[in-house]
C-alpha cells in the first residue's frame, strides 16, 4: 500500500491517544526521600498547602488514594515540587526514580480496578469524511459512491455499527488516488470570500464630512468614523483586507484606523 492511501485511509479511523509512557521502575524508599526532600515543608510541623506528605510516604502507596499519588507525580516531575527556588535541591536522578515507581505503582493497581470495558474505534461516516477532506486539503470529494452508512437508534456515528467492509475499503483506496490527484493538480477549493463597498458604510462621527464617490468609494474629507455590520457564516479564523487611498492636503500623510468589534451574536461583528 501506497503512503498517500495510508495518509487518506488513516482520515477513517479514530486516533488513539495514549497516556504516560510506561517506564521501567526501580525500588524508591519513599520515607527515606520524604526525610530528605519534602518533609521540611510538608510534614508534621509544617503543611504547606495543607498538604502533609509524611503519612502516605510511611504507608506508602495503595489504591484508593491514587489521585493524590498522581497529583505527587505531576508536581515532582514539573519541577514545581521540591520549588526551583526553594533551599532543597532535588537531583534529577532522584526525581526520576520517584516518578517512575509512583507510575508503576499506578499501572499495577489498575489491573485489580473493574474492568470499564472496550472502546471500539470509530471510523468516519460519509458525511464526516467529505468535511474532513475538505478541511485538511480544501478539496470538496463527493463520497456519494461509499457504501451506504449502518445506523442505530437514528444514528450513523456509532462506532460498533459502522463497520469497514471490504467493498468500503476499496473506495477508500480509489478515493486516496483521486483527492491526491486534484491535490497534485492544484485543483483546491479557494477560501470563500466577500467583498462590500465603500459606500455601503454608514456614517457614525462627522457625517458632514463624509461623501459617496465614484465606483462605491466612500470620501472622508475630515476626521470622520464610518461602519458596517457583518454576520460572518461560521466560528474561524478570517482575514480583513481594507482598499483606501488618499490625497495630501498638508504636510502630514492621511491616515486611517480599522476596528473590529464583536456585539451580542458571537458570528457578528
């Protein structure tokens, strides 16, 4: 198989994402590196934080405390415990060794946790992979060919219907030809655009001063505000152009401020 039908066939499924890697462990006496390390601040004299670190470093660890093991972890390796600018200094041998039995500690007690069940991958629906191809390529594809989408309950998203049969798999490939194709070919869709004249603005400040002129241009011929309402057609990012010019009536270059301010519908500015 190709690269450009692996690139195009991995659009159809579901990524994975994966949590912290699992690392080899070694034996940490966690009382012994609380002593040394932590104690001084969250210990039996002194909780910073509220946090006394000194019963969960002599018992060490056990299931139903796993939040705050993990909570430990995070702040050991961010470095924000033991604090950069605080007199403990922590060797990064050290701060390893500790992070990666709390990992273990965590991964070993997950196994005698009850068993959520699977999560079955779930590829993309005809509708799904038109937008997807359109979004990531600017290529509109028309999957109309694919076999038709399973259901349930009213549904075409559901991830233990939608099954990936070999007649699928076939349209897929012939699918990834075609989009590379057009994308070769330069064949892109253009961003959608929209222009709006001068003269459509409405005067706001020194209405005296502001004048149509010829071919939808709108003369300022003062200091003057001029505006106009827009309804976007979806969240994104957009970019404004502005035409203007302008004619020296002095020592000193025309000038000219832009502004755009959102009101109460969130696609309108």
């Amino acid at each position: 198989m190709s690269g450009r039908h692996l690139l195009i066939l991995s659009l159809a499924l579901a990524a994975l994402c994966g949590a912290r890697g699992a690392r080899a462990a070694q034996t940490v006496d966690v009382k012994q590196f609380g002593e040394k390390y932590c104690f001084s601040c969250h210990g039996a004299e002194r909780q910073k934080g509220d946090f006394d670190f000194r019963p969960y470093a002599e018992k060490g660890f056990t299931p139903g405390e796993r939040k705050t093991w993990e909570k430990i972890a995070e702040l050991i390796e961010t470095r924000e415990m033991p604090p950069p600018k605080g007199k403990v200094k922590l060797p990064e041998s050290q701060r390893d060794a500790l992070v990666q039995w709390i990992d273990a500690q965590l991964a070993g007690s997950e196994a005698g946790q009850k068993n959520p069940g699977r999560v079955t991958l779930r590829r993309l629906n005809r509708g799904e992979y038109r937008n997807t191809i359109r979004d990531l390529f600017a290529v509109d594809f028309d999957p109309s060919d694919f076999p038709s989408d399973e259901t349930a309950f009213g549904f075409d998203t559901i991830a233990d219907v939608l099954t990936i049969q070999p007649l699928l798999m076939e349209r897929y490939l012939a699918a990834a030809d075609q989009i590379v194709a057009k994308i070769l070919a330069g064949q892109k869709m253009a961003a959608p655009s929209e222009s709006f004249r001068g003269d459509r603005m409405k005067a706001s400040k020194g209405t005296e001063w502001i004048h149509p002129v010829a071919n939808g241009v709108l003369g300022f011929y003062r200091e003057a505000d001029a505006s106009l309402d827009v309804t976007f057609r979806s969240d994104g990012e957009y970019v404004l152009q502005f035409r203007a010019y302008g004619d020296l009536a002095g020592p000193e270059p025309p000038k000219l401020v832009c502004r755009s301010t959102a009101r109460s519908s969130p696609s309108s500015t």
